[in-house]
C-alpha cells in the first residue's frame, strides 16, 4: 500500500457537463483554486486537461478521473491502466477507479489495476465502489481509500439514492482504510452527518459547483418564465 496522508473532511469535485461553458479547463481551474481558498482539503478532477490546468492553480491533493465510455462495458471512471497513466501525468495525486465486480477492458481486474498503479505509476488508489462487497474486494486488492461513489449508480443499486449512509456506516465499520462519503450530498448538514457517521472525508460536486443542474432544478419547479 503507498504511504500517502488522503486529505479530510470537505473535497470539492469540480466537474461540469460536456456541453455546459463551465467544461473549459480554465473555469474548472478557477473552481477548483476558489474552492481551496476556502478551506477545501483538496479537488476532484476530471479528464488529463482538466487536471493540468488546476496543477497549474493549485499545490493542494487531486484526486484525478478519466471518466470513458467503452463499447461493451460498463465501467467508466478511470477503468483502464492508460486512462491511470494519463491522469498521472497530468498531475493527479490520487487516482480513482471504478472498482465495481462488472467486467473490465483488457482483461484487467480492479486487484491488477490497482497493483500497477501503485508499482508503475507511485500514487494510491481510491476505489469508487457501489456495495458494501465492492469495498471489502477492493480494500483487499490493496486500495488505500473506498468511497461510495457509485452507490446508485449500477444495476445492483440504481433502485437506491445517494447519500448512501447505511453503506457508509457499514464500509465505517467492516474496513480500516479511510472511507470517502461521495454523492448525494446537498447541504453543510448532510455532510457533517456522514463525518458523523465515521466517514474520512466528504466530496461535494453538483451542491457546490454544478451550476448546470442547480439551473434546471429551480427551472423544474419555478418554470422557465
């Protein structure tokens, strides 16, 4: 396991959709540096781009992603080693993967990505996972920190909403690696309910920087006038 200090309590995940004005790299940057200016322990950045331009703002942890969409597969968050690779390169200090049980390119498993991460590449790993199962497998492929990221978002758990607190109180329990809160957080409150319920750290995306759909929730219920 690398011997890296993962950063706590609040990270700010400065993401925005592909078409939105906010996806140029130079805006995410800007997010990603107001973010820590405010006290954020560190960001949540996708795509190599992204993550050049806010190395070149910020000193503070990266967590980096490549989020890819692959024909015939189901996993999208970093899940090949290249995609590890590039991100590395561009300035990621921690690199995120999918670590669901769903298949993998290249024949790749969640227990060798993870291996070559910390072998080739020298940065820890941290394993989005979706249940409790998925954290205890990728705990012991070796990933430094599991998160609770894709909680709702496979086909085991697309009939559950995020936060996914039980999970997290479970992982909290059952592991003893540092446990990352990540989606559905909408509020202060909430987040200081999932440090209270034992999580390391909390990342915090669309509550804080997703303009984009923060816009389209008002609209839903106020409507375009």
């Amino acid at each position: 396991m690398i011997q890296y200090k993962f950063p706590s309590k609040l990270i700010v995940s400065c993401q925005a959709p592909s078409d939105s004005p906010l996806h140029e790299p130079s805006v995410i940057a800007a997010m990603a540096e107001a973010a820590v200016n405010q006290g954020a322990a560190g960001v949540r950045i996708d795509t190599p781009a992204h993550i050049t331009a806010v190395r070149s703002r910020i000193s503070s942890p990266i967590i980096g992603i490549w989020k890819q969409v692959l024909p015939g597969f189901e996993v999208y968050i970093t899940p090949r080693f290249e995609d590890a690779a590039a991100i590395s390169a561009a300035g990621a200090d921690i690199i995120a993967i999918d670590a669901t049980l769903r298949n993998r390119p290249n024949g790749e498993t969640v227990k060798s990505l993870i291996a070559r991460i910390h072998d080739e590449l020298g940065k820890p790993v941290m394993a989005d996972a979706d249940t409790l199962e998925t954290a205890i497998k990728a705990a012991e492929a070796g990933a430094d920190a599991v998160g609770t990221t894709l909680y709702g978002y496979t086909a085991e758990t697309k009939h559950l909403s995020p936060p996914g607190f039980e999970l997290l109180a479970k992982m909290v329990e059952k592991l003893d690696i540092p446990i990352i809160c990540e989606g559905g957080i909408a509020g202060p409150q909430m987040a200081k309910q999932a440090l209270d319920l034992g999580a390391f750290a909390v990342v915090v995306g669309a509550d804080i920087t997703g303009i984009d759909l923060k816009v389209k929730a008002y609209n839903s219920v106020m409507g375009n006038r």
